[in-house]
C-alpha cells in the first residue's frame, strides 16, 4: 500500500500496518431491514463473495439492515469480519456479537479506523449514512490523501442519480472530469471485487 502524503495519515496505513493484516475491503451499505429485498439478497451476496475470496470485511459492526446480511453471510461462509460500532449506537444497530468488533467512542471514530483498516470500498445500496461515508472517502481521493479504490455497486441503477449529480458539478467545472476515473460503478458484486482487485495499490 503507498503512503499518503500527510503524516496524520500515515501511521496506521503504510505497508507495514498493511501487510500485519489480512486484505481487507470496506463495505457501506444500508442499516434498514425496510429496503427491497433484492437489495438485502445484494448484502448476502457481498458478504459471501468476500469470504470467498478470503478477504476480510470490515463494516460498521451493526446486525440491521444490508449491514446484518452481509456481516453474517461473510462470518456464515467462514469469512473474517470487523465490524467498528459506537457505543451510543450499540442497540439501535444491535452490535453483531458473532463477528469480531471494536467499540469506539464517536462517529469520527469508527470511519477513521473503518478507512485505516481497509484497502478499498464497496459501496451498496444505502441511506443517508452510507452516502455520507463514500463521499468522504471520494473527497479524500480528491484531495490525494489515499489512493484506495471505492465500488459503487449500482444494481438496478441505484447509484445513478448520484453519478448525475457527480456530473452536474463536472459540468459545472466544480470536479475535475478526471475525476470520473475514481467513481467506479459495477452492475455485480463479483465485477465489483475483480474492479477492486484491479485498482488496488500493492506495496
Ligand atoms: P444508512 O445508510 O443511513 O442506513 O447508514 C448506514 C450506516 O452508516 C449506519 O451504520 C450509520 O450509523 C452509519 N453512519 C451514518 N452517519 C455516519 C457518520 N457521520 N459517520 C459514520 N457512520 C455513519
């Protein structure tokens, strides 16, 4: 894994905290048990797809939602798991006592470590929160602090209406259009891992 040009980023994520771990992908996704089913069978998916190509995932740490699915479908396939869970959210999200995890004591916690911990990101369908968490790592693509590539898997279109806005401020001259390169959508899960798979950095 390269190193990122600011200090405050480089500790936990240079290659000898790297190498120590198992590789590792970040999934965002849901926490709603509300959603469409296909978009809960997409989170089994995710999580068996990873276990079996014997990477670790790391998540949230929630049993809710696509979040749940995909944590117990990994840990179901014999898949390594971290999930990272706040402590005030422990039983909104009900902790995934299954899984190995980490309680933490903020937000801004448990992202950072989320970040540290992986070496890319896949993106489900999700809320308000998940978006929030791809688009911060998409602004520090944007600002170079890391070079770790994020999946957005659009069944159904999901994503679209977000890539439009992405669009809009290209068009806008607000983001470079380069910038398109790092907004990597696949249509499967299996395609988004190959895609992963392919960008990654390698020390
Ligand atoms: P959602 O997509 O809204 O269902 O949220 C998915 C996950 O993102 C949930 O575990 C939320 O707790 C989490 N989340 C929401 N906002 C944030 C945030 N600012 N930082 C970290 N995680 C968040």
């Amino acid at each position: 894994m390269k190193t990122m040009p600011d200090s405050a980023f480089r500790s936990a994520t240079d290659s000898v905290a790297a190498a120590a771990r198992p590789f590792s992908v970040c999934v965002y996704c849901g926490s709603s048990d509300a959603t469409r089913p296909d978009y809960l069978q997409l989170a089994d998916e995710a999580g068996a797809a990873l276990a079996g190509r014997g990477w670790r995932m790391v998540y949230g740490g929630g049993g809710v939602g696509l979040m749940g699915r995909a944590a117990r479908a990994a840990h179901g396939a014999g898949g390594d798991v971290l999930g990272i869970m706040p402590r005030f959210l422990a039983r909104r999200e009900i902790v995934l006592e299954d899984v190995p995890h980490r309680m933490v004591d903020t937000m801004h916690e448990r992202k950072r470590i989320m970040f540290d911990e992986s070496d890319g990101f896949l993106v489900l369908p999700g809320g308000i929160g998940t978006l929030e968490e791809a688009v911060e790592m998409l602004s520090w693509r944007r600002l170079e602090l890391h070079l770790k590539p994020i999946v957005f898997v659009s069944r159904d279109d999901f994503w679209e209406p977000f890539f439009h806005l992405m669009q809009h401020t290209i068009e806008a001259r607000l983001t470079p259009p380069h910038f398109l390169d790092v907004l990597d959508s696949a249509k499967t899960i299996q395609e988004a891992l190959d895609a992963i798979d392919a960008k990654v950095v390698r020390a």
